[in-house]
C-alpha cells in the first residue's frame, strides 16, 4: 500500500513538473488517501499483534 502512495506521489511531481495540474491534483489525493489507509492499517496491525502476544 505504501508503495502506491509513493508511486502515485511521483506521477504528481512528474505530472506537476511537465505542467499537467489537474493529473498532479489527483494524484496527489489518491497519494494521500493510500498513505492514511496505510497508516491506519499499520496501526491496526501493530495493536493485533501486541493483543495476540499479551
């Protein structure tokens, strides 16, 4: 999951770079999208496991 957060975050900066701003604006939101759902999943995961061990 995070490596489609950082794939899509370069398709922004290549998009934002040649001039494309609204490709740049959407990859940029599914970027961050990707990234909190990692984020939150990570977490999850983290606490699942700290249950399962205690």
């Amino acid at each position: 999951m995070l490596h489609y957060a950082v794939v899509f975050l370069v398709i922004a900066l290549i998009a934002a770079i040649f001039g494309f701003g609204g490709i740049a604006a959407g990859a940029v939101g599914i970027a961050k999208i990707l990234f909190f759902v990692f984020v939150v999943l990570a977490v999850l995961s983290f606490l699942a496991s700290i249950i399962r061990k205690g």
